[in-house]
C-alpha cells in the first residue's frame, strides 16, 4: 500500500486542527466581560469552546497513532482483527484503526 497519500492527508489535518487549537487558546485567553449576564454567555461560549478544544485533541491523538502505524508499516491493517482496511474507509477516514466491521461492532 502507498500510504504517502495518507500520511499527506493526516499531516495537513494536523496542521489545521494545530492552528484552530490555537484560535480557540487565543479566544479562551480574551479578557471577560464585568457584565453578569455576558459573564453568562461568555463562560457558555467557554463551554463550547473547550469541548471542540478537547474533540481536536483527541482527533490530534488519533492522526499521531495513523502517522506511527505508517511509520511502523502496520498501517491500514484492523488493529481489532488484522485484516486489511479497505482504502474507501481511509479515504474518507485515514486515521480509523478499524476496519468497518469492527468499528461496526465497536471493537
């Protein structure tokens, strides 16, 4: 398998997820409001913005595993069964470690 197609793909998505965590850090360090009721609302925006702060972390531990299953030649293999990850999934998903079947069955 040429994984270089898909060690591209996770790289600039690491790239992406990098400079959206650092426009979000940037928001979360803004100076807040003295307002009580836009105290409110800027803590609720807070919310919202750790949590897709925290959902790119997590994509970012996954790309890092993708890039050293590419590394170790173990990549596009089902880390729950072994067989070979079918190259539509890593198209649409090159940092899944499961083939359909098991993501399926939530292995």
């Amino acid at each position: 398998m040429d994984t270089q197609k898909y060690r591209d793909a996770l790289m600039t998505r690491l790239g992406e997820l990098d400079r959206r965590l650092h426009a979000i850090e940037g928001e979360l360090d803004m100076p807040k409001s003295k307002d009580w009721d836009d105290m409110a609302a800027e803590r609720e925006g807070d919310e919202v913005l750790e949590n897709l702060g925290q959902s790119g972390m997590d994509e970012i531990a996954r790309i890092r595993a993708a890039l050293a299953r590419i590394r170790d030649a173990s990549y596009g293999i089902c880390v729950g069964c072994g067989e070979h990850i079918a190259p539509e999934r890593l198209d649409v998903l090159p940092e899944t470690p499961l083939c359909r079947a098991c993501a399926a069955r939530g292995a």
